[in-house]
C-alpha cells in the first residue's frame, strides 16, 4: 500500500524585535537614497562655507546634463527592449529613479574644476550617465544587459584625458574655511557615515579594507624601490579627496562585486593599476586605475558569460 506523505514546512522562527533581512534591491535603493542625500549636503555646505571653489551654477549644470541623460537613455533602452521607461508611475518612482543621475551630476560637478566653462562640466556629466547605456555586459540569455562602468569615475577620467585645461578640484577647497576641531570632526564624520552605509546598504568593507591596504603596500613598494619617503607615498591618504573616492565612489554597488572575496580582489586591483600609473608618471591615477580595472570585469563578465553559453547570469565579481 502506497501511502502519500505530506510533509509540513518547518516553523520559521522570528526573535522579537528581529527585522527581516533586506532583500538586494532594498539595499541598493537605501544605499543609493542616503548617498545622494549626503553628497547633496556637502555639496551645500561646501558652496556656503567649506569653500568650493566652482560658481554656484556648476552643480546645478551637472544636474541638468545628468538628468536629462539619464531620462533619454531610459527611453531609448525602453523602447529597445520593449517594455516601459522604468521612470514611469508615481512622483515618487520618478525620484527614486533620478537618485543615481543625481549623485553622478553632482560628484563630476564637485571633482572637476573647469573655471567658468561650465560646458565641459555639461559634457562630464552627460558622458558619465550615457556610459551607463553604452558600455553593457550581457547577464541572461534573455538579453538583459547591466553597465560595468562607474559612471561618475568614466566621466571624470574622460574629460580629464580629453581637454588638458580642466583638472581636479583643489583639495584645499574641502576645508579651506575651517580650522581646529573642526578639521578633524568633518572627516571624521564622512568616514562613519560612509562606514555605516558601506556596512548596512552597500556591503563593500571588503572592497575598502583591501583597497586601503593595498594603496599603502604599493606606497611602500614604491618606496623601497626608488628610496623615496614612505609617507610622501601614503600622503594622498590623507586627503578629502581620497577619503571621498574611498568611501563614495569605488564601492558603487551596481559596478563592483557582490562576493566579499572578488571585492577583495577588485580593490586590490584598484591599487595595483594606481601604483602603475605612478610609475608612469601619469597624474588623476585614482580616477584612471579605476576605469580600467573596471573594463577589465567587464571584458571578464563577458568572458564568463561567453563560456556559459548564455545559459544562466554572469555572476562575476
């Protein structure tokens, strides 16, 4: 006698006051949600007192070019692919979809300095969002394709290599206007609120403990083969710039790994491309080594997509 078994799934049990855990999208929409309202705030307190160098116009430039990049490449991919523009619903949808444009606007404007020609901040920023649309790697064998390149970083690096009279914004300007404690609270709050992001939304410690340690062993490496003083190697370190670029720019979650172990060895490779660049004798390495550690994932992604013969996502770091 054949007896059918029914087998009851086994009580989960939640602890009080437990929250469940975050699904992907939820952390990359927090994630995205608190960086854009932080870059926004240092953008408004470093125009009304830090003292940025760039005319009050700059960021609002950046945003127009970002914006209306983001929307018209969103329609183009919509139409392709045949679905609706993601921006589409409720004022709400429209802002959380804009959230990206909005952080990417806003760091070309704040990290490049082109005096008065707000057109090449025009051209960054609308370069940096269209990288998003036209730099894609396959993940299905359905079609669906994601970007690999971190968009404010491309735009920086290709204006920075395009037009030689635009550079960075002076680091000064970060804290040209503050003194005493105060030099020492600020970045000290920008590295626990990007600490506290990092860790609950992103999850890109791993990324930033290699990248920081392999930033200082090329420094050291460096040092012991031209006989040059360490600390001029690991001064960069100390910047704002730097403490920017460590905790809001090379952990973008939508360009780096997801696995604790390939996120190690991306910032590694961050490092190692920067200490090659220096030995090169090229300046604006950090924004440089960046972009081509990313094309090389995405030349990876491809690779591995290409091997699984479209069969299933490309889950590289």
């Amino acid at each position: 006698m054949n007896v059918a078994l029914k087998v009851e799934p086994a009580p989960v049990t939640v602890l009080p006051g437990a929250k469940p855990e975050m699904t992907l999208e939820q952390r990359r929409a927090g994630g995205l949600l608190r960086f854009a309202i932080a870059i926004t705030v240092l953008n408004i307190l470093g125009h009304l007192w830090l003292g940025f160098e760039a005319s009050w116009a700059t960021p609002f430039v950046a945003l127009a070019a970002s914006y209306g990049t983001e929307l018209v490449g969103e329609l183009a991919l919509a139409r392709g692919q045949g679905r609706a523009p993601r921006f589409k619903g409720s004022p709400g949808t429209f802002a959380k979809f804009l959230l990206s444009a909005h952080i990417t606007g806003l760091a070309v404007g704040m990290l490049l300095y082109a005096a008065e020609q707000l057109w090449v901040i025009a051209f960054a920023a609308s370069a940096a969002v269209a990288s998003k649309y036209l730099f894609r790697v396959p993940v299905d064998a359905h079609g669906a394709t994601r970007h690999f390149l971190n968009p404010s970083n491309f735009g920086i690096a290709l204006t920075l290599a395009l037009f030689p009279m635009v550079g960075i914004a002076p680091p000064y300007q970060f804290a040209e206007n503050i003194w005493g404690a105060v030099d020492w609270l600020l970045p000290l709050l920008v590295v626990m609120t990007g600490t506290l992001i990092n860790r609950k939304f992103t999850r890109r410690l791993p990324l930033i403990s290699a990248w920081l340690i392999g930033f200082a062993l090329q420094a050291a490496l460096r040092s012991a083969i031209h006989g040059t003083p360490l600390l001029a190697g690991l001064a960069p370190m100390t910047g704002f710039a730097f403490i920017l670029f460590t905790f809001y720019m090379v952990t973008d979650p939508a360009t780096t790994p997801e696995r604790p172990r390939d996120q190690r060895l991306f910032g590694l490779g961050v490092a190692l491309a920067y200490g090659l660049l220096m030995e090169l004798h090229m300046v604006f390495g950090l924004f440089f080594a960046l972009v081509a550690v990313s094309v090389v994932r995405g030349v990876a992604l491809c690779f591995i997509f290409a091997r699984r013969g479209a069969a299933g996502p490309a889950r590289a770091g």
